[in-house]
C-alpha cells in the first residue's frame, strides 16, 4: 500500500492547508514525490470560464509542483462555504465515502515508486461531516494512512487535541504527529506546547511563522 499521511484538523481553519504545503515542500527537497489529494473542497470561487477553483487544492498542487489538473486533486469542489456535505447537498450534488476514497487512489498518469507520497487533505476536523455518507473520520479509516493532526496554537487547544486524539485512535488509526500551528501571537502566560508535551504520548511539531522544515530528521525518516 502506497505511503504517505492523511492531514486532519482540531476544527476549520487551523491551517492544514499550510502545514500540507510546508510538508509537501519537504518531502521533495528529500527526494520525494509528494502525490497531493484534496477530495473534496467547499468555498471555492467560480473563474472567468465560470469553472469552481479549489483554493486549498491549488496551493497544495503548487507546493507538491504537480503537473495533473485540478480534478485529479479535487475531483469534487463545491461553492457554499459551509461543510462538504452540506454544501454538495446545497449543489444538487450526491457524493458518497466511496467516490472520496477512489479520488484519493492514483490515477494511470501517477505512478507509484519508493519515493511516491500521497498527501491527502481532510476538510474541517476529523469527525466533520465529508460527503453524504461520512466523516472525515471515515475516509481516514478506510485510506488507513496515518493521521497528521493539526491544531491552531491558542487558548482552548489542548482540549481539542485530546480529544481528537482520542477520537483517531478509537478507528484504530496511526497518529503520525501533531503539529501545533501558530497562527497569531500567543500570550506571554501562555505555553500549549510544554503543557502538551507532558499529556500527549505523539510526536509534537510546534510551527512558528514561515518555517522551512516541518519534520524533523526522525520523522521524515519514517515517511
């Protein structure tokens, strides 16, 4: 079964579609060739062509330097920038867990090697309502890759990761990491990341500002 990760977040918003490029990134400065898949995403804009533009799927195509369309990677964008589901329903659309997870295989232009990973980004947190018939949490289940967990480094964090957390490991999946994302400045007064590091058991990524490398040594070597 091909590697690779499937990125995952506390809530929307917390930055995985940065966390996913900044990785991506990495991988092919270590010789890897990062395969990016952004399933299904809502709150896209129409184009001059009146064609829906995935946002996220296009920021991950261009830091995975991909060269296939943007329906290879997002198959499915939808408009209302509310959940996946809802949106599709919104769009007359019907999309199913099992369409997701046939996405989210490589397509006869990709081929699979040693150095192929495949990124797949979730939309909102792991248990937010994907398609008509499941979760974030379920297309992670059946892809059986390990989960990167993404939060927003702020007050209230803590809780989500742990639970989160809890939730991941109740479908029997890997956790690969979590990264702890620092979008805006954090008081003085105030340090998720020594807390989590003494309730937390996974590896803690702690990101500030525009960093170049995301994993350190270890964890890429298990990539």
């Amino acid at each position: 079964m091909i590697k690779g990760l499937f990125i995952t977040g506390t809530d929307t918003g917390v930055g995985k579609t940065h966390i996913s490029c900044l990785l991506a990134q990495q991988l092919l400065g270590a010789g890897l060739t990062p395969i990016p898949r952004k399933p299904v995403e809502s709150g896209c804009s129409h184009n001059a062509d009146g064609q829906l533009i995935a946002a996220d799927a296009q920021a991950l195509m261009q830091a995975c330097e991909y060269p296939q369309p943007q329906s290879v990677v997002c198959p499915y964008p939808l408009q209302a920038a509310i959940s996946p589901a809802e949106a599709a329903r919104l769009q007359g659309e019907n999309i199913s867990l099992a369409q997701l997870q046939q996405a989210c295989s490589l397509t006869e232009n990709e081929t699979e090697s040693e150095s192929t990973r495949l990124l797949v980004e979730g939309a909102g947190g792991f248990y937010s309502p994907l398609c008509a018939d499941g979760l974030n949490a379920d297309l992670a289940q059946r892809l059986k890759l390990p989960v990167l967990l993404v939060a927003e480094d702020k007050l209230g964090c803590i809780n989500h990761i742990l639970l989160s957390l809890q939730a991941i490991e109740a479908r029997g999946l890997e956790v690969f990491a979590v990264v702890l994302n620092q979008i805006n400045p954090a008081s003085s007064a105030m340090n998720n990341a020594a807390e989590l590091a003494q309730l937390i058991s996974q590896p803690l990524i702690h990101t500030h500002g525009q960093q170049a490398d995301l994993l350190s040594d270890s964890l890429l070597a298990r990539l």
